[in-house]
C-alpha cells in the first residue's frame, strides 16, 4: 500500500507543504488573483473610470471662470452639477441593461465615447443653455461607465480579493481628479480665463486612446459571458423590482436600501466634490496656484483613501468599512467647513483626511453591488442603484448651491454631512456579502 500522502490544493489559505507563500498573498496579491485577461480588464476599467473622472471634473474646477464668462449666479453653476448627475441615472441605468445583453466590453466603450465626446462639445458652447445641454449628454457616458467597469473587474476577481480590487479601481478617481488639477493650474496659469476654460473642456477627448486599446485588449470574464447566454431573462428592470414570495427572495428590498445607500454616500461627496475649489477660490481667496496645491492635499488623501478602504472592506466587511466612514466623513464636513478665517494652514492639513475618508467609504461599492445581485440582471441593478443614487444625491450639491448667497459656501457645505447619515440608516434594511462567490 502507498504511503504517499494525498496531494494538497496550493490556494492562497492552503500554501505549499515548505512553507512558500503563493502570489495571491502578497500586498498584490489581488492583483496576481485576476490572471491576464483579468488585469487586462482592470486596466480597461481603471483607465475609463479615471478619465470619467477627469472629464468630471473639467466643470467644477472651471466653474468660477464659467460663472464670469456667461454671468451666472450660484443657483445656475449649481444646476450643472444637478443636470450631469440626473442624466447620469439614465445613462447608468441604460449601460447597466445594456451591459446585461451584450457585455460588459461593449457597454464600456460606448460609455467612454460618449463622455469624452460630449465634454469636447461642452469646449465650444456659446452660451449657458447650450452648455447646460452638451453637459447633460456627457452625463450619459458619464453614468454608466463606473458600473459596467466594475462589474467586469468583479466578474474576475476571486471573493478574498474583490474588495481590495474593487477598492484600487475606484482609487482611479483620484488619479483623474489629479490630472485634472494639474491641467487646469497648467491651463489658467498660462490662457486667460475667457479661453482656459474652453482649453480644460477639448482635453477631454483623450479617452478616445483608450478605447482602441480596449477594443483590441479585453475581454469579458468567460464564465459571465456563459451564463448570459444561458439566461434569456438577462437585463431586465422588473426582475431588480420583483418582490420576494414565500418560496423565492425578491430583489424589490434590495434594489430600495441600496438605492438609498448610494443617494447618501454620492450626495455627500459631490457636495464636495463640486463646491470645494468655488469654497477654496472665492470665499478663502485662494489663487489658481494656491487652489490646485490645496487640492492635493485632498486628492492624495482621496487616493490613499480608496486603497486603505479596499482593504478594509475585505477585512471588516462591506457594511462596517461603510458605516465607519460615513461617520467620518460627516464629522470631516463638519470640521472643514467651519475653519476660521486666516487659518488657511489647518485648512491645508485637514484636506488630507476629508479627502480620504469621502473616498474610503466608496471602496466597497463596487463588490457591494456585484454581490446583491445575480449575474443575469447584476448591470441592471448596480447600474440603476448606483446611478439613481447620483441622481437624487444631485439634490444636495443644488442645495448648496441656492444656499451659498446667504449662509456663503463654507456653511452651506455642512449639509453634505445629512447625506452620509441617510447611507448609514440605509445599511440596516442590506446584508453583508463578504465572501460571496458571483454564480
């Protein structure tokens, strides 16, 4: 008889008989987890959810120079944000049916195409109204990208790993935020105010590159694509809204809480988000240079942010790291917003922890949403939720905005600080899915 030992699965928990870590443990173990096609897939997502984010935020750092050129008030500059934001539920929601049907590759060029051509047009806009309209269709693109991209980076990442992974997607955001900064400091250093802006706009026509790259490079994750073509009931918006029987769970109560978990978390952040360089440049007196130096205290805590809460949401779970940061972040707001005058140091140093506990509480989303949902309808919910929630969440940047005249923008920034206690209290009607294997 053999005494031969039976032979041991070398996965990430079971290392080899020597002790040898395998890959999969490392800091990247994450990334080495994904495999080829999957890391092709995250690059694809990582790069369009970073230019999603450049393209976002070619408007709010040129809002003061819009505001003069066309004679706005703060209602009207507000109504940007609000216009891009609502739109944006419409376009996530189609991307998220339409990424269902026919891939998630697909869905994700279309998306990039589209905000980088309607933020070009947003360039050569002659007045308000026109503007208002060429930023409205950018949110079309704008809305859907984020979704499709993360479904099709959850699909290949293994359940120990997806939030880290999802978590270091979303840290592209702060990498688009970046280049932004740059840009615009580079830009309105060097045009006059009048052109700048126009400038800030027609550089949104680089994702354009990327979509050829991803059209020759990536690919959906084969057991997704399998099961779609298996599945004829594939995206459908009355299978998020079907409610549960006796003998099978609806996903009516899901699609509610986690619509409302993302109107609290976005509309705290775009609060932000859109009003912090007006707040920085018109009420601090900030220069272009001064601005875009405070600004990077606060991305680099952004970036920071989303990394750490990757990892966090694997370690304490999807629903903890989302109620530790949104109490964070409203105390964050709280604090920010009510700096005294002539402390622009302190404003300085607390920009790093606003930045990354706003994005921190964001890591989670990506494998939050994938795993509530199952894989025939899993673009049409996370694509509904998360993008109604930047809809109705584009109330509270508005607000602000009417606000602004009488309580100036500082103090109307605490109302960002309600929309994180609404995603905390959403928390409560969804379950934790830390370790959920996608079907």
């Amino acid at each position: 008889m053999s005494t031969t030992p039976p032979a041991r699965s070398l996965t990430p928990e079971n290392p080899t008989a020597t002790g040898e870590r395998l890959p999969e443990d490392g800091a990247l173990g994450w990334l080495h987890a994904l495999g080829p096609r999957g890391r092709r897939a995250f690059g694809g997502a990582f790069g369009g959810y970073a230019l999603d984010s450049y393209d976002y935020f070619t408007l709010p750092l040129s809002m003061v120079a819009l505001a003069a050129y066309f004679g706005l008030d703060s209602g009207q500059t507000g109504l940007f944000t609000t216009v891009t934001l609502v739109v944006s539920a419409i376009g996530g929601a189609l991307a998220g049916v339409f990424a269902d049907r026919v891939g998630r590759v697909k869905a994700l060029m279309i998306t990039v195409i589209t905000y980088a051509v309607f933020t070009v047009a947003c360039g050569f806009a002659p007045n308000y109204e026109t503007l208002l309209v060429f930023r409205a269709l950018q949110g079309l693109g704008f809305g859907g990208e984020w979704a499709v991209g993360a479904i099709l980076v959850a699909e290949y990442a293994s359940a120990r790993h997806r939030g880290r992974t999802l978590g270091a997607v979303q840290s592209s955001w702060a990498v688009g935020w970046a280049l932004a900064a740059v840009v615009y400091t580079l830009v309105f250093s060097f045009l006059g105010d009048d052109l700048a802006w126009r400038v800030m706009f027609w550089t949104g026509a680089l994702p354009a590159l990327l979509v050829v790259w991803v059209r020759r490079r990536v690919q959906d994750a084969p057991e997704a694509a399998e099961a779609r073509e298996r599945n004829p009931r594939k995206g459908s918006f009355a299978a998020i809204f079907k409610p549960g029987t006796a003998e099978a769970p609806g996903l009516l109560r899901t699609t509610v809480f986690a619509g409302l978990l993302s109107t609290g978390v976005q509309g705290g952040y775009y609060t932000l988000a859109t009003w912090v360089p007006t707040y920085l440049k018109s009420e601090r007196g900030l220069s272009v240079v001064g601005t875009g130096g405070y600004l990077t205290f606060l991305i680099s805590g952004a970036f920071i942010g989303y990394l750490t809460g990757g990892y966090l949401t694997d370690r304490l779970g999807r629903r903890r790291n989302i109620w530790l940061f949104a109490l964070l972040s409203a105390v964050c707001i709280l604090a920010y917003a009510n700096i005294p005058d002539g402390a622009n140091t302190l404003l300085l140093v607390l920009g790093f922890p606003l930045g990354f506990c706003m994005s921190a509480i964001f890591s989670g989303f990506g494998s939050y949403l994938s795993e509530l949902y199952p894989t025939e309808v899993r673009g049409t919910g996370q694509g509904f939720t998360y993008n109604t929630g930047r809809a109705v969440g584009a109330v509270f940047p508005t607000t602000v905005g009417f606000l602004a005249d009488s309580w100036g923008v500082g103090g109307a920034l605490v109302f960002g600080a309600i929309g994180y206690g609404l995603a905390a209290l959403a928390l409560l009607g969804l379950p934790e899915t830390r370790g959920k294997e996608l079907e």
